[in-house]
C-alpha cells in the first residue's frame, strides 16, 4: 500500500501541519457531516462526540496512517487498522459510509487549513483518505463473512433470558437469539446492543461477552454509567439498567474484538479496573474449564467490594484453578472485604507484585489506568508486545502506535 510519488512529496511536506491542526479538524468536520446526514448520528457514540473523544480518536488515526507511508521504518499501523475494523463491524458501519465520511472529512481540513489546501494538497490527502478507507473496507468485508452476516443488515434479535445483579449498578444479561444458533465467538470479544431510546434516537454501545463460549446463549455484564462533572448519565447503560428483564428482545451485532484469549500455555497476567473485569471473567471461566492449570495471576482495582462486578464466580474459579491467584485493591477501603487473599487498599501498584516469567498481559480499564499498569509492567521487564489492552469506545492510543501495536 504506497501513495503515488507526487502525492507523497506532498503528504511528507504537510503531515506536520495537518497533524498540528488534526483536532480542530475533525472538530469542523463532524458538526458538519452531522448537519448533512442525520442518521449517522445513530451510528455514531454521542458521549464521546460531546467530550471529543471521537475526533481525537479519528484525528490520531489518519495522521498515523499517513505517517506509515511516508515513513519506511514507522510502526506497523495494521493492528491499528484491524481494532478499528473490528469496532466498525460492531457498530454495522456499511461500506458506503466512508464516501461520505470521505468528503466531509477533506472539506473539514479545507475549512480550518484555508489557501494552505490547494488542489494538489486536497488530492494527495484525498488518496491517503481512500487508501484507508479501502483497507478498513476490504477488512471489514473479510469479518463479516467470517462471521456469516449480511453487512446490509447487521443486527440479530436476542431475548433476555436470564438477568442477575452483579454489584451496585452492575448486572449481567443472558441473551439467547430468537432464531438460528448463537454465533461462535472467541474469548475475550465484545458485541454491539442497538436501543431505541424514548426521544427517536438509536445508540449503539459495546460490551464484553463476559461468559467463555457456551453454544446456547451468551452473556454481557453492564455498569450503568452516572454523569460525573456535568456529563450526561450514560444513555444506553441507564435505558438496559431500567428495562433489559427476562422477555425483552434486544438487537445484537455479531460478535467482534483482536484482543482473544490465545490457546497457549503461556502465564498470564490479566489486569483490570471497574467494569473492566468483564474480558477477564470470560476469560476466567474459560480457562477453568479448558486449562485448569495454566498460570494465571489477576489484579484487579474498584472502588470497594460492594462495586466488584462478578466477585463470587471469579473467586470459585480461581479457587478450582491449580496455579492461579488473585490480588485486589479498593479506593475506598479494605478492612471488610471478604476476600481470599486480603484486598490492599488505595490504588492499584504493580510494582512488588508477583509475575510469573515472561508473561502474556490482557489490561481491560480506563486509559490512564491502563497505561500506568502498562509503564509499570514494562518496568519490570514485561516486553512491549506482550501487553494487550482492550478498550470500549474511540481509542485514543492510536495516536501513539508503539502503545497500539502491542
């Protein structure tokens, strides 16, 4: 994948300032694609819209994608490329989409760069734009054949068949599809849920399938989201939290996410935080059944244990594994919690604790979190490629490629 000559003498002498401005573009560019086209915005998180995370996320992956070809030696951006893929296929984003995008995204840096885009610069950013897209297209194509579904109709009805309470605003979902088997998937993946929300709106969001594959059904365990500092209450969280009941019919997309249990016997360090603890759960519960003797070590961080989504089934595993073992931290305290190993209070620090040698790591958390754990792991001599992180929403580690690739 090369831009032509012409158009990479271009791209080399303005990536810096298209990069500069990266944001502010696609500040421009999503209001105004928006405007145009209304019903992506059923597509589209409007969360992250409102607190820029979207932008950012889009902004830090097309820079990087240019970067990599005007720069033999830049990191790899395929993993990057295959994440966004499996987000795409997730959210049903049809291939026609990106004509769309495509244009309001070229208008946008036209608007904030002014005289600076002439033609020339508009056409070689214009190739960089499709040689994007067409890789995410041709990717996502190969998924969703992989995965048997009709990319011009995406979603499948499930019911509710089972609902638990997991933990404060906590709760695990049992969905079993109406019609035909559930699809397989591979531990560690996540799957889209659509809602039509009381105001005419759709939203779609993603949540870890928090059970290892079972055949008849999956589950997905959700924390309802309160605003914090003047943001919204989470809108599909609150709407699953007040009506997903036994009998309720919710649309599913087909099951996606890179970062997969592997069928290995590496150790494994699996790291999470909050709600976070969901991949580590079906990972959990796969391996008890599979590889009851594979090294495991789990450090986990919530805000007390009240909070600690799905404690009881992961204790049980880790209880009936032969070499696995458990460390927990609670902000708000440790003194009553009724763990097997004594939860440490405060937050999570990695840095005495016990790794086994040469460690495959699974992180699932907010970002920050994630990449503290990560500095401290490598620290102590965990190699970069052998840490992998999932995260829901825009992912804002692709402006940093080394961090994204491992």
């Amino acid at each position: 994948m090369k831009l032509s000559p012409a158009s990479e003498a271009i791209v080399a002498a303005t990536a810096g300032v298209v990069a500069e401005h990266a944001e502010a573009i696609t500040r421009v560019f999503y209001p105004a694609m928006f405007e145009a086209h209304p019903e992506l915005l059923n597509v589209f998180n409007r969360a992250n819209q409102a607190i820029g995370e979207q932008p950012k996320a889009l902004a830090a992956s097309v820079v990087a994608f240019a970067v990599q070809l005007i720069t033999p030696d830049a990191p790899d951006f395929s993993p990057v490329m295959r994440r966004i893929a499996h987000k795409h296929v997730s959210l049903g984003i049809p291939a026609r989409s990106y004509t769309i995008v495509g244009r309001h995204l070229l208008d946008a840096v036209g608007t904030v760069l002014g005289d600076a885009v002439t033609p020339e610069v508009r056409a070689a950013w214009d190739e960089v734009y499709w040689l994007f897209a067409t890789a995410l297209i041709a990717e996502e194509a190969k998924l969703y054949a992989l995965g048997g579904t009709n990319p011009d109709d995406p979603w499948r009805e499930y019911r509710v068949v089972e609902r638990s309470e997991e933990s404060g605003d906590a709760f695990s979902l049992v969905l079993a599809p109406l019609s035909g088997e559930t699809p397989a998937h591979t531990t560690g993946q996540y799957v889209a849920i659509a809602v039509d929300l009381p105001d005419g709106t759709r939203q779609p969001r993603q949540y870890t399938i928090s059970s290892g594959p079972r055949g008849d059904a999956l589950r997905v365990t959700i924390k309802r989201v309160h605003g914090v500092n003047g943001t919204p209450d989470g809108q599909v969280s609150t709407w699953l939290y007040e009506n997903a009941k036994p009998g309720t019919v919710l649309q599913l997309s087909q099951p996606a996410g890179d970062v997969v249990l592997d069928n290995s016997d590496e150790p494994l360090v699996l790291v999470s935080a909050g709600i976070g603890i969901t991949p580590v759960a079906a990972i959990l519960e796969d391996l008890s059944r599979r590889q009851p003797d594979r090294t495991v070590r789990l450090f986990h961080a919530d805000r007390d244990h009240d909070s600690h989504a799905l404690y009881s089934s992961l204790r049980s595993q880790i209880v009936s594994m032969g070499d696995a073992k458990a460390q927990n931290w609670y902000e708000a305290g440790a003194d009553v919690a009724p763990t097997i190993h004594p939860a440490k209070p405060g937050y999570m620090n990695l840095d005495d604790v016990d790794l086994p040698v040469n460690p495959r790591v699974f992180m699932c958390g907010p970002l920050a979190f994630m990449q503290a754990a990560r500095t401290t792991l490598i620290s102590r001599g965990v190699a970069s490629d052998r840490i992998h992180y999932e995260v829901f929403g825009p992912d804002l580690w692709a402006q940093q490629p080394d961090i994204a690739a491992a």
